[in-house]
C-alpha cells in the first residue's frame, strides 16, 4: 500500500478525538465531523489543496516579529478545512467559516493570510477580497495586517500594488492585470453594497449590532463559487446578536443536530459537567464544571496558549477578575470563551451566594423599621418593590415583591424568548412573582398589594423613580403622605452612594436576601456606568436583561443610610384601632 501524503488537517482532528490534544466539546464535535464526513461519497476530501494553503503561510507571509508565518495546528485545521473540502459539483464546500477563540490565539492574522491567499494564490478571476464591518476603523484591522505582510515579503510587494503608509485614508491592495483587490469596507457611506465577493473577512463579529455587514457580503457571493466569509470572534454577551445565531448554529452544525455542509464552525469553550450538559447548559454554571480559573482547561479555549499567547498574561487576567467582580465577565467572555449574562458583572455571586438565605417572609418583620424602593423600566414587564429592614448587627434583611403582566409569560408576541417565559412561569409558580392580568401592569392591584405590605410595618420612606408610574405615586402620596414618598433620582450623584453601599453588604456577607431567584438573575445581570470620582450607577442598557430589583433594593439602601426620623404608618393605623391587612 502506498504510503499517504501527509495531512495534518486530519491529523489534528484525530488526536482532538483521541484525546491526545486538549479541546473542548464543539471543536472535539468539528474534529469528529472532520473524520466522519471522509467516508462520504457526496464530499471529497483533498488533502494537496489544503496543503497548498496551508504552506501558502510558511513560504509567503511574514508575522509582524519578522518570522514566517508557520501555523500552529489549530491554525492548520481551520486553513485546511477551508480550502480542502470540495462537493460532488467540484467546487469548495464551505462557504461561511465561523471561528471563535480566546483573545490572543492568531485569529486576526489568521484571517489576514485568507484574505491574501484569496487575493493571490486561490486561482479566482479578478478575485474581490474584503476585510468587512460596521465602521472603517474596525475593518481596517485586518487589512492593516494583510498590508504588513505584503510589504514584509519583497516578492508579494513587487506583485500587489499598495499604499506606502498604512495610515492612509483609503487603502486597497491590488493587482491591476488580474483585476484583483483586497480593501476594507464598512457599512459608513453605503459602502457594503455593489460587491463581487470572493472572500470576506467580517472581524469581532460580536461588536457587531445587526447582521447587516455579514447579509451585504454574503449577497456579493452570488456569482462565485468558491467564495468564502470568514468570521472571527470572541464571545459575547447579547443573546440577540448575529454573532449568537451564528455561534447558536455553529453549536448545532458540528453536534449534528442541523445540516448544513457549507459551515465550517471552529468553536472554543469549556466543559459543562454532564448533569449541566445534559439540562441543555452550554457553558459551565456549577462547581462540577471547568472552572475557568483552572489552568489545566485554558487550552480548550485558548489554542496558542504558550506559542502566539503567554500563559502569564492568562494568570495576570485571572487574577485581575478576582479581585475586581466588575471585569470578570470581561475576562470570562474575551479569555475564555464564556457568553456571559451582559458584559460585564458588578457584583460577585460568589459573595452574594455565601450571603444567608433563610427565607424571608414579611409576617416575621411586622412592626420592624422599613425603607421601601419601587421600580419598573416598563409597563409592560417585571415591577419590583424592595423592602429593607436594617438590623442592629450591620446586616440588612431584604423582602422582595414582584409583578409581571401575564400576557408577557403566555403570550408568543412577547418580545421575550420562550426560554425567557418559561422561566418566569416557574417562578410565578412558586410564588415568587406575581402575573397580573393583561398585557401591561394592573397598578390598581400593584397599588393594593404595596399598600397592604407597608400596613405590615414601620415604614419609614419609599422612595420610586417617577418614569412611567405618575399615577401610582400619586395614589401612593396621599394614602402615605407626601414625606414618605421620595422622588429618587437615579442619577450618577443619587445612586452612587447606596450602589457602593449594597457592593459593600454583598461583599461582606450582610444582605439576607432569603435565596430569591429572582432578585439574583437580576443582580447577575447588572453591569455598571462609571462617571467621575469613581461615581457609580447601574446602567439598564449596557445590563441587556432586567435590573429593576437592583434598583428598588438601591433606593431602599438610600432611605436607610439616611435615616429620617418620620413616624410610621404602621404605628398610626395601629394607634388608630385599624386592622393591619396581610399582603395578598
């Protein structure tokens, strides 16, 4: 038998499934895909065309150290892949590549080579290459390193035309006897649209708000048959993003639970446990899961970990989000492959875990001093109130009401996922939020329900943010008295103090927040707004889920660190013979 050409693209996937390589499940999926799809008759593998991409790297390019750009064997799987697959017509079987790596792997030179092989060695007529994205900056990126390679490599710069500083206004590479071009392009100035794509290089897809830059490429595609969109990207955050679908489909592609031949997916991400897995959980969320703290798992995100990446500066990220909870969902999202509930995360839920979660019932602090907080970004979704009862031993004793229009949890229309409302049905459920009939918040049941509960005890002040509840504090005036209902600016000045306040109790262990499923997605959820003199604020936008418990539970902080001296209106009504109602 004749001995077989060297092929390390199937070599890599061979040692990824035996196990020889450390990769986490979806490249060990691609890897497996890799090895199964070569016994098909309806593909052909071709080791030679992706050999000669592969040593297209080594021969022509050049990294900005000034050694030859030899790919690692991550690098090799993803090249080889690409340019190795044909289809039963003859021409190359991916057409969109989606790559999803730790910061720092190689995947924006990476992407720079694709785009001059596709510019000078693929064979293309008049081959059209674009580095693709929202703004020109950004597409400049990979451009720039496509740039340094061509002028890094004497034979290239003889060969493409190009400008002589890389800082120029306008930058195109080209090659004018073969009509061919490489330039950046960004959707500023209508300047996605009118393009023949050969290949596109669409950057960080994650930074990108809509799917506008990938749908224009991939329109440019439609009289080429060996085109190819390449994306590369860190993990992101918002679970609306093209950058999630394409992450979403890429999972499901390799996995083998959608067909699509065309996609390539190179996927990096730790190991769920076997129970999270199993419950539908992509990334780790209990103990029993890879940690991302633990070095022996970084490589299944970081492939050039210890060649193009230092493992130093993993340690130095790591141990920067250890002491600081508001970038660890930075570093988890840009190091290690983790999409995280918004970009970043205030509070440590590691702290707020440890805190004590006995029940809170609010029978068990009837007559006890109370500052209230009330809440809601929208009528048509979550309502919070937040009573906080301060205790003598530093700790703060936190009862939580919810409301939510039920039509919000039912209805197919909501803007909400069907993940989203099955969530929120559970915890109506078990009680821990209230549905009120109709697609927008009964304040008349709200206003019965919050007055009822401050009957319960010795309030003290609630304080509410105006916005879209004029009515209800109104309502809530003059059954309370003007003095016990305060306009709570949410300011950066308003909401500093008690922000740093509830950061301080979480982190010390002093709120008993009685384990409310509810009030912690809600802090999982909060990222921050900085402003001078290290002002704070939660910011709803930047957060992507609901906050409004937050919020309530910080303007109830704000009450109490003032500590006004207003007598109760629990102890008039009792003083007065009134019968002090349950919260129904």
């Amino acid at each position: 038998m004749a001995k077989r050409s060297p092929d390390p693209v199937t070599a890599y996937a061979s040692g990824v499934v035996a196990k020889k390589i450390v990769a986490g499940p979806y490249v060990r999926a691609a890897s497996a895909r890799h090895l199964s799809d070569r016994k098909r008759k309806d593909l052909d593998w071709r080791p030679d065309r992706a050999q000669k991409a592969i040593d297209f790297f080594r021969e022509m390019l050049v990294l900005e150290d000034g050694a030859a750009f030899v790919l690692l064997d991550w690098q090799q799987f993803v090249v080889g892949s690409c340019f190795g697959w044909y289809n039963r017509e003859g021409f190359r079987r991916f057409r969109t590549a989606y790559v999803e790596t730790g910061k720092g792997s190689g995947k924006t030179p990476l992407a720079a080579g694709i785009g001059l092989y596709g510019l000078v060695a693929d064979g293309e007529p008049a081959p059209e290459v674009y580095s693709a994205a929202t703004q020109s900056d950004q597409a400049k990126i990979v451009w720039k390193d496509a740039w340094r390679m061509v002028k890094a490599n004497p034979e290239l710069d003889a060969l493409i035309d190009s400008p002589d500083r890389v800082d120029v206004q306008i930058g195109s590479l080209t090659i004018p006897g073969d009509m061919a071009t490489f330039r950046p392009v960004s959707a500023e100035h209508r300047g996605l649209d009118g393009k023949r794509v050969h290949v596109a290089l669409v950057d960080e897809l994650h930074e990108h708000p809509t799917a506008m830059v990938v749908d224009k490429m991939r329109a440019g595609t439609k009289r080429r048959r060996n085109a190819l969109i390449f994306e590369i990207t860190n993990s992101g955050f918002d679970r609306t993003s093209v950058c999630w679908a394409h992450h979403e489909l890429s999972v499901k592609v390799v996995s083998g639970l959608v067909e699509n031949d065309a996609w390539f997916a190179y996927v990096c991400a730790l190991d769920p446990c076997k129970a999270c897995h199993e419950s539908g959980k992509q990334f780790p969320s209990c103990e029993k899961c890879d940690d991302w703290r633990d070095e022996r798992v970084w490589p299944k995100v970081n492939p050039g970990l210890g060649k193009v990446l230092p493992i130093a500066y993993l340690r130095e990220q790591v141990e920067d989000a250890n002491g600081m909870p508001s970038k660890e969902n930075i570093v988890k999202r840009l190091n290690f492959c983790v999409w995280t509930e918004n970009e970043e995360r205030w509070l440590d839920m590691t702290a707020w875990d440890a805190c004590p979660t006995g029940a809170q019932r609010l029978e068990d602090y009837a007559g006890r001093d109370c500052m209230a907080g009330l809440d809601a970004s929208s009528t048509n979704d979550l309502f919070a109130l937040a009573l906080d009862f301060a205790a003598e031993d530093g700790f703060h004793d936190v009862v939580m009401r919810f409301w939510i229009p039920e039509e919000t949890i039912t209805s197919k229309e909501s803007r909400r996922s069907e993940h989203d409302r099955l969530l929120l049905r559970q915890w109506v459920d078990e009680g821990w939020i209230r549905a009120t009939p109709g697609n927008v918040v009964d304040y008349d049941l709200v206003e019965s329900d919050v007055l009822a509960d401050l009957a319960r005890v010795s309030l003290g002040r609630i304080s509410f943010d105006r916005w879209g509840v004029t009515q209800l504090v109104t309502h809530l005036k003059d059954k309370l008295g003007e003095e016990r209902v305060i306009d709570f600016a949410q300011s950066m000045a308003g909401m500093t103090a008690p922000a740093k306040e509830l950061e301080r109790i979480v982190r010390e262990g002093k709120l008993r927040h009685g384990g409310n499923p509810v009030l912690r997605w809600m802090a999982s959820n909060v990222a921050l707004q900085y402003g001078p003199n290290e002002q704070i604020k939660p910011d709803r936008k930047r957060s992507g889920e609901k906050i409004d418990g937050i919020i309530a539970l910080i303007e109830a902080l704000d009450g109490t660190m003032r500590k006004p001296n207003v007598v109760s209106i629990y102890d008039q009504r009792v003083g007065r013979g009134e019968e002090v109602m349950p919260w129904v």
